[in-house]
C-alpha cells in the first residue's frame, strides 16, 4: 500500500459473462466459486482504486482504451496491441451471470467514481 502514490494502474475488467466463463474453464471450479471469486475481485479493485488512481479498461473495448493508456503512462507513441479475450464455452447459468452482471455494473460506478 504505501507505494501505492507511485504506481500507475490499469484496471482491467472483464464483463462477467467472460470472465466466468473463463474462471471455470482455465482454473477448473464450478460457477458458484467463479461467481465469489469474480465479485470478489471487482471488490478489491475498487478498494485499490479509492487508495490510488489509474485508468479503467473495459477489456472488451481495450483497442479503443489504448490512447488513454498511452496518455495516462505519459507515453511518447500510443500503444498497440489486442487483448486476446480467449474464447470459452458458455457453460454459466443464467442466474449467476445476472447477480454477478449487477455486481458489474455497481463496482464499475464506484471504480469509475473513485479513480476520477
């Protein structure tokens, strides 16, 4: 925390119904884990966020954030590159991704709030 003044962050957020995917599909767990570990995650951003600024990226919107990244680094020339989403089956009942879709939406208001 206390080099937190010094860091530059990027978050990286992906909307849930990809994110879940992925976490089941790479780290093997059910949905229910996947569901907690994601809300879990976009807690602790947003606890890192009010403690230290940085850019907020949606990772399915990352080509149209690489000019704000490139501005926020104080870079010379923009950046470039894709962020390779990794396509998963969807194996995510409906439901879960529904909750975690409203944990979205209210952590990317308050991340969004505490980074400006």
């Amino acid at each position: 925390k206390e080099l937190y003044p010094i860091c530059k962050f990027i978050y990286l957020i992906d909307p849930p119904k990809l994110a879940l995917n992925k976490i089941i599909h790479f780290e093997k767990v059910d949905h229910l884990y996947a569901m907690r570990y994601y809300t879990y995650r976009l807690r602790r951003i947003y606890e890192i966020a009010k403690e230290a600024s940085g850019v907020l990226v949606n990772t399915q919107k990352f080509k149209e954030s690489l000019k704000e990244i490139s501005q926020y680094l104080d870079l010379f020339e923009e950046c470039k590159g894709e962020f390779n989403s990794n396509l998963v089956e969807n194996i995510v009942p409906f439901e879960t991704i529904q909750y975690c879709e409203e944990r979205y939406e209210y952590y990317l208001y308050k991340i969004r709030s505490a980074i400006r």
